[in-house]
C-alpha cells in the first residue's frame, strides 16, 4: 500500500481531530472512545494513534485548538480597542463569550483538569489565555507586584463564570449578568 502524502496525511490528522472534538463536545473525555472517534473520522483506530499517540494526547491536541480558537477571538475584539483600559475590558468580555460557546467550556474546563491532570491543565492555561491576560494587566500598568495575583483573581472569576454559563445555555439573562458583574471586577481592576 503506498504511503499517504503529506497533504493527505494532515487531512487524515484534521478529520480526527474534527471527530474527536465533536465526541469530546458531546460526550466528554471519559466517554468518547478511539473507536468512535475512528469511524466518524473515516479512518482506523491505528491511524487515531498514529497521528495523536494516545487518548490523552488527542485530547491535548482538541484543548490547544480550541484555546487558540477563544485567544483567536480575545485578541480580534481586543485589537479594535482604542486605549489599554478598553482593550482590557473588551477582551475579557470576549472571552466569556468565546469559552461558552460551541462547547469550549465543557472541554476546556471541566474534562481538561480531569484528562491531564491539574498541573499539566494549569501550565497549558497559563501559557494561553492567561498569558494574554497578564500581558493586558501589565500594558494597563499595574504594578509587576500585583499582576500574577490580578491575572489569577480575573481568570478564576471568568473561568467559574463560563462554567455557571455552560450550565444555562439559553439564559440571556444569566448572560447579561456575567457581563455585568464582569465590569464590576475590571472597573476595581482599573481603578488599582
């Protein structure tokens, strides 16, 4: 059988990669199986693995994408900001709107700490969103001395807040709220 191309070979990588989100959107970590994930991605179970090594590390591939994806959209909103202080509070709001949509929560906050473990969950937040965040904290010039303890009071709040969120999907309500206490705390931030 003659080797698959490169071009096909990351096609192959992006239909898995598709099928696993989709599983692991609907189903959680734990539920989704190599097996499903193969036959929706039209490919074998051995080519799951050969392209991601193992369950977790497919999974770790599915959390990167779609951390890129919510920094894709803090960074867009965040650009067409006019001052720091707006760039800040826009970003944010992005953010809560980008991690609670498509099932980015679930995957992002809830299964990633199981699947990887606290550690490794917490490293791979740090260098994604909350490195954007540390860098908005430190262009709004707070002082060096306080931005680790903002960036980890902001992140905490805006990750439980995309959690209660998740949990009320259709609540236009709950969601103007989240935004408005999310003001609250960036205006205490802003007047620091």
């Amino acid at each position: 059988m003659p080797r698959a191309t490169a071009a096909e070979a990351a096609a192959t990588a992006a239909r898995v990669l598709d099928a696993a989100e989709a599983r692991f959107i609907e189903h959680g970590f734990a539920a989704a199986s190599i097996d499903e994930i193969a036959v929706d991605a039209g490919v074998t179970r051995g080519a799951v693995y050969h392209h991601y090594v193992s369950k977790p590390g497919l999974f770790l591939a599915v959390m990167k994408r779609m951390q890129q994806q919510v920094a894709d959209a803090v960074v867009a909103a965040a650009d067409a900001s006019r001052s720091p202080s707006e760039s800040l509070r826009i970003g944010s709001h992005a953010f809560l709107d980008a991690i609670t949509a498509n099932g980015r929560a679930r995957v992002l906050l809830v299964d990633a700490p199981r699947a990887l473990g606290w550690d490794a969950w917490r490293q791979a937040d740090a260098e994604a969103s909350g490195a954007h965040l540390s860098d908005a904290l430190r262009v709004i010039d707070l002082a060096d001395a306080d931005v680790a303890a903002a960036t980890a009071l902001l992140s905490g709040a805006m990750n439980e807040a995309a959690l209660w969120l998740s949990e009320r999907p259709h609540d236009g309500a709950a969601r103007e709220s989240a935004h408005r206490m999310l003001d609250v705390l960036l205006d205490a931030v802003l007047a620091h």
